[in-house]
C-alpha cells in the first residue's frame, strides 16, 4: 500500500469517526438547550460524511454489490464471532457492567445482520424493497415493521423509528 493509499484509509477513519462524534456532540447540545450548536454539529457531520465517502471512493474501497456483500458479511460476522465475544469477556473480567450489557445487544444485532446481508446476496436482483425499523436502545434492525417487543432488548415498539429510505 502507497502511502498515499494508507493516507486515504486513515482519513476515511478520521472523518467516519468525527461524523459520530459530532451527532453525540448534536444530542448533547440538544439537551442542553443549545439547539443553534446542535444544528451546527449536525451540519458539519453531514460534511464529514462527503469526505469519508470520497476518501473511500477515491481509495478504490467501493466495489460491486456482490463484493461489498460478501464485505458487509465478513466484516459483520468477525464483529458477533470474534470482537465482540472477546469484548464481552474482557467486560465481565473487568466487572464493567454496562459495557458487557451493551456489547451483548449489540453482538446479537451483528448477527441478524449478517443474516440479512446473507440472504441479500443469495437473490439480490430479487431482494424486497421493503421498510426496516430500527431500535433507539440496541440497533435491532426488523423487517417491514416494528415488533410489539425488541426481540433483543425487550424495549416498547416505541422505540422503533422507520430507517431512511
Ligand atoms: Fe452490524
Ligand atoms: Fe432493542
């Protein structure tokens, strides 16, 4: 890898990141009543995702839907597998309680979606256009509707918003 190369991989991280950041830093300020900073949070991690996505394009990261398929599923995969059991036991040792309950919500969600990348690439000419519906306490991601109950996290149906389109 040229330099060049790793220097686009490291500012696709960098901007990734300051995007997340910076919608924590909007809700904080959300809260704090400060609306005007909020907005101003929210438009620069609006920003920052232009830049990650340029970076990664210009990086030669996109590639078909096939190959980002198989991508999304090994990555996600290694994620419920691998990092997060590892992080769950390191939690427990550690006797760091609400990351432990954190990581498992979310080692569970990884999993579904996998399975959900799964079965896109076996037919993804033919994968439905369909609503997703996401849960505000741990990521669980359902099919065409909100359930009564988050299978994952017990949480209220709502808790559920409908995914961007
Ligand atoms: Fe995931
Ligand atoms: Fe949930």
């Amino acid at each position: 890898m040229s330099k060049t190369e790793k220097d686009l991989m490291d500012a696709f991280a960098g901007e990734s990141q300051a995007n997340r950041r910076y919608l924590g830093f909007a809700q904080r300020a959300e809260d704090e009543n400060l609306s005007g900073v909020a907005k101003l949070f929210r438009a620069v991690a609006q920003a920052e995702t232009i830049h990650a996505l340029k970076h990664m394009r210009t990086a030669g990261k996109v590639k078909t839907t096939k190959e980002n398929l198989e991508e999304a599923i090994s990555g996600e995969t290694h994620e419920y597998t691998k990092m997060y059991p590892q992080m769950i036991e390191n939690a427990k040792e550690e006797g760091h309680r609400a990351a432990q309950i954190a990581f498992e919500y979310v080692n569970k969600v990884e999993e579904l979606h996998s399975q959900l990348f799964k079965k896109a690439l076996a037919d993804p000419a033919n994968f439905p256009v369909q609503d997703y519906w996401i849960c505000r306490v741990c990521g669980h991601t359902a099919e065409g509707h909100a359930p009564d109950t988050c299978p994952i996290c017990g949480a209220n149906k709502k808790a559920f918003d409908k995914a961007e389109p």
